[in-house]
C-alpha cells in the first residue's frame, strides 16, 4: 500500500504539519525531531507526492523542454547545460522531442502547460505564429534556447548566426579562395538557416566576389543532405574551391562525398561548417568549424528562466553568446 504523510507522522510520532515542514526544508524544525522524522520516512520508504505538493504550494519545480530532434547531438549537449543548471536550482526536467514538425511542438507545449509546469524551454525550430499564440495562453515563463522569434520579442539564448557565417566564409576568404559555395540550411528558418544564407552573402560582397545561385544547394541540416549538395556540385563545369556548409553534419557529408568520388579535403575543396560537433573532430581531415557554445546556451537559458520563473531582476531577456572559429585541417589555401 502506498505510504501517506499520516503514516509518518505517525510513526514519528508528530503532527503530519511537522512531516509536511521537515519535507520542504522548513528551518522551523528541531533538528531532534527533524531527525525522528527522516528515521521514519526511511523506514516506511515514503515518498512525497509532488503533485500534492505542487497544488498546495502552486509550484510543481519543474521545467518542461521542447527539444527538435532528440537524435541530433547539438541539442544533447544543449540539454545537457539545461540540466545541470536545474539540477543546481532544484527543478526537474520533462524532455520532450517534436521530430521538427510544427504541429507536435505545438501539442508538446500545450501538454506541459497543461501538466502545471512553472516554465518552459523551447530549444530550435522555426518560431511561427502559431508557436507565438501558443506561448501567449502560457501563465509561465518561456525562454527560447538556440532560436530567436522573428521580432526579438521573447527572452532567447542564442549565437549570432549570421555573424558566424560571415565569419566562416571570411576565414576561406582569406584563404585565397574566391569560388565558395554554400551547403545551405532552410531558409524558412530566419533564425539559423536564412541567418546563416545572409552571412555568406555579405561575406561575398564585402570581398567583391559575384553571388551565384548555382553556387547555393538548400539542405536539411543533416548528413545525407550534404552528400547530395556536394554531389551537385562536383558536376558543375566549373566547381568551387571551397564549402562552407551551415552544419558540421552537412560538411561531413560532403567530405565523404568528395572523398568516394576519388578528391581529397583540402587539396582538391576547402570546407568549413558551423557547429563543432563532437564528430567534427574525428572525421578525417578534421573539420574547420565555427563552435557554437552548446552546452552554455543551455546553462544560461536555464539560468535566465529560473531568474524569470523567481520574478528576479533581469537585466538583459535576449542574450547573445560569442562563437569561436575551432582551426583543424580541412581549409588550405587555394595556390596550395
């Protein structure tokens, strides 16, 4: 039979109200009758119902977390920071994954609102009207994590993508390389993907160099898209010295896909990516990549709700982390 708080405080031979305060680290405790107590709750294997609680106290400490694709490693590392910081604070994490389809967000966010959590994390994903309406029903804090919504009106954890990108290209730039194409992610995305595009193409115009749209294949974000970007473009008459892709797994795709076509990286095609995720790293050649702060992004997002959620002083609702470019082996210069 299931252990009740009247159980306890039976055994221990208290009020359950003295049960209840020992419970919620009541400092109005003694600690000999503290100490008879937690003797008692061990001996009856009690467990307190958080859900109970949570209707009395109108906090249930949880968080709940939409994560876009649960197989896909920058979100993990991304949700590792989350929880670390909530363990940290005391709340408990409910992950959900939306498989990147609007609809199930949707209904993930609504579920967890429903369950009565005190806020939410929304981690990727394009932020469409119908997620704002969504956020708007909410009674709790949300904080985007690793996307923005369109106006900058939410509280968001972020990189600057477009900066990134620019970054990227301009590192091949000053390589010497003027025929750079781009394994491009969505640009329905304005956030990431369309960022991501505007980067490139300020790069080009800030170096003189012609922008063509043959030199730009849309992907998904994942590997098989990149082998397919790439395979286009070792067909062209004229091919590009150098890729920059929007993702590591786009860039590894195509490094296998220059590689099963007999070239090499980078003798023959200079890459560089965006990520730096932890296969970045042991592909061969190891991938040049812009790193994205992915465990941070989480840590501080986190940090932010939790300020949120205890109505603290927050000085700045969308913040922006600095990205580093991580020099490997997959760029040379283009007379090499």
């Amino acid at each position: 039979m299931t252990v009740t708080i009247y159980d306890v405080a039976r055994e221990a031979g208290v009020s359950m109200a003295t049960v209840s305060r020992v419970v919620n680290n009541n400092p109005n405790v003694k600690p000999q009758t503290r100490k008879k107590v937690y003797e008692a709750i061990e001996r009856l294997g009690y467990r307190p119902n958080a859900v109970a609680r949570g209707l009395a106290s109108k906090k249930t400490t949880t968080v709940g977390v939409v994560i876009p694709d649960i197989s896909n490693s920058i979100f993990a590392e991304i949700s590792r920071g989350i929880e670390d910081i909530a363990n940290m604070y005391h709340y408990n994490i409910i992950l959900c994954n939306a498989d990147k389809k609007k609809e199930k967000e949707i209904r993930v966010i609504n579920t967890l609102l429903e369950k009565q959590v005190d806020g939410l994390l929304f981690m990727g994903g394009v932020i469409t009207e119908d997620h704002i309406q969504a956020f708007r029903t909410a009674s709790v804090p949300i904080v985007l994590c690793a996307t923005r919504d369109e106006n900058g009106t939410m509280p968001s954890v972020d990189i600057d993508h477009e900066a990134a990108a620019f970054d990227a290209v301009n590192t091949l730039i000053r390589h010497g390389h003027r025929e750079i194409a781009m394994i491009s992610g969505t640009l329905q995305d304005p956030a990431n993907g369309y960022a991501r595009f505007q980067g490139y193409k300020r790069a080009l115009e800030r170096a003189g160099i012609e922008y063509k749209e043959d030199m730009v294949r849309i992907g998904n974000y994942r590997y098989e898209s990149g082998v397919e970007a790439m395979q286009y473009f070792l067909g062209l008459k004229k091919r590009p010295t150098a890729i920059f892709s929007a993702t590591d797994e786009m860039a590894i795709g195509a490094i296998h896909s220059i590689q099963d076509g007999g070239l090499k990286v980078p003798d023959d095609f200079s890459i560089i990516s965006v990520d730096n995720i932890r296969m970045a790293s042991m592909v061969r050649p190891q991938l040049t990549t812009v790193a994205q702060p992915m465990y941070d992004i989480g840590a501080v997002a986190m940090r932010l709700l939790t300020k949120l959620m205890k109505k603290e002083n927050v000085e700045q609702s969308q913040v922006i982390l600095q990205h580093e470019i991580i020099h490997r082996l997959s760029i040379s210069h283009v007379n090499e």
